[in-house]
C-alpha cells in the first residue's frame, strides 16, 4: 500500500480537526478503497493521482471514500489533499485550489496537522 498520511484537516487552535487518511492513488479496488478509513482510524480518506501539468502547476484528481462507498465530493477530504501536496512541496501555509467541475478557484490555507503513519502490516 502507498504510503499513508494522517491529517487533522481544519483545526481550531491547532487542535481537532477531522482526521482524513491520504495517500497516494495505486491501482486498489474501490473495495480497497473503502477498507482504507477502517483500517487509518479515519472517517474517510483521500486518493490522489497525478494528472500532469495545468497553467504550469502540478495537477491532481481526487476521489473520496468512507468505509461505505465513494463520495462525489468531500470538503476534510480536499482540504487535507491540498495540506500535504503543499507540504510535499515545501509550498508552507499557502495554496490555490481548483474544483474542476464549478470551474472556479477557491484561495485558501492548510489549517491542518500533518502525520505521517507508520507503515502497518496487511494480512490476507
């Protein structure tokens, strides 16, 4: 499995948030996918797949999933995606982001906890 951040997506004070699982897209099942949250701690979780280059920056898609299904869109979900792209990226506290659909651009800042899990040992 890809490796999986934590990310406490919308604190308050540094504290709370709602823990989402991110990680990087790989060819899993929507199953997979779904046991993703179960397995993290989380509620859902975030995948993201690389979609090449848009107005000169990294693009990605996202999809969303809980425990139940895939959702069509997930507010924690992209604000933790965009969180750890932008710490990947050394880009710090700011960021653009893009919902393709509305064709709109939304500013904004990662109010969020980045952790990084330790790898965890899937049985069969």
């Amino acid at each position: 499995m890809s490796e999986v951040a934590v990310v406490d997506a919308c604190q308050r004070d540094g504290a709370g948030g709602s823990p989402t699982a991110v990680l990087d897209d790989a060819p899993f099942t929507d199953e997979e996918r779904c046991r993703v949250p179960t397995e993290w701690g989380t509620s859902h979780a975030v995948f993201l797949r690389a979609t090449g280059i848009e107005r000169g920056q990294p693009a990605y898609a996202l999809r969303f999933f809980t425990a139940q299904g895939e959702l069509p869109a997930c507010g924690h979900g992209t604000v933790a995606a965009l969180a750890l792209l932008a710490e990947r990226t050394g880009g710090g506290h700011g960021y653009r982001g893009h919902r393709q659909r509305q064709q709109h651009r939304v500013p904004g800042s990662a109010c969020c906890g980045v952790r990084h899990a330790p790898p965890r040992c899937r049985h069969g």
